[in-house]
C-alpha cells in the first residue's frame, strides 16, 4: 500500500514540475541571449548586420 502511494505521489510530482507549453522540465537548461541570437541569425530571422551589432552588445 505504502509503495503504491509514493508512486503516485511521485508521479503527481513529476507532473507539476514539468513544463506544460513543450512537454521540458522546468530543470532543463534555459537558454542564453546569445544561444538565442544564434538561433535566430542560424534560421534566417535576422539579417548578419543586426547579428553583429546585437552579439557587440551582448559581449559588452
């Protein structure tokens, strides 16, 4: 009985603490701005001159 209750109590645990937009767990490594910057320039979403200027600033 004992077993069966701290299963389930550890399975709602695990539950509350994931991450409900993308299914990660709230421990996982957030990104960085510049990981983030590198993303987006990587995707096309940002031109090189605005990549540079934004990473200057990141580096400052």
């Amino acid at each position: 009985m004992g077993l069966i209750l701290f299963v389930i109590v550890g399975y709602f645990i695990y539950k509350y603490l994931e991450d409900k937009q993308n299914g990660t767990s709230i421990f996982r490594e957030q990104n960085s701005a510049l990981d983030i910057l590198n993303e987006r320039y990587a995707k096309g979403e940002i031109d090189e001159e605005t990549y540079r200027i934004k990473k200057e600033t990141l580096n400052e």
